[in-house]
C-alpha cells in the first residue's frame, strides 16, 4: 500500500490518479540534465504541465 493524503494510490484508477498528480504531488528530478529539454523552451515546457493539470486561458499560462 502506498498513501497519499489518505489515499492508497495503488488502488486508484488512471483518472483519478490523473487529478492528484500536478495537483497535489509532483516529481522534483534531482539531476538537473533530467529536469529540462535544453531544446525546448523552459516556459513552454512548465505551460505543458499547467496545461495538463490546470484548466485556465491560454493566454494566463503563457509564460514570456
């Protein structure tokens, strides 16, 4: 068993697994090679994860 907030994440369902992660969990990769593509923009990678986890205009997660 694996909890989280009372939780067992083991027994969740992909949905709802889908709406603690970005939520209330994230990964913080430890190596800093892993953390971004240095191909892609930092910011348009940061809005890729609002994207998927916040619902918001487009134009408020657009980081300059």
């Amino acid at each position: 068993m694996i909890q989280f907030r009372g939780l067992d994440l083991l027994s969740l369902t992909e949905p709802e697994m889908h709406q603690i992660r970005g939520a209330g969990m994230a990964m913080i990769p430890q190596d800093p090679a892993l953390s971004l593509n240095p191909v892609i923009k930092a910011g348009d990678q940061i809005s890729e994860v609002v994207r998927a986890h916040v619902r918001m205009p487009s134009r408020e997660r657009k980081i300059e």
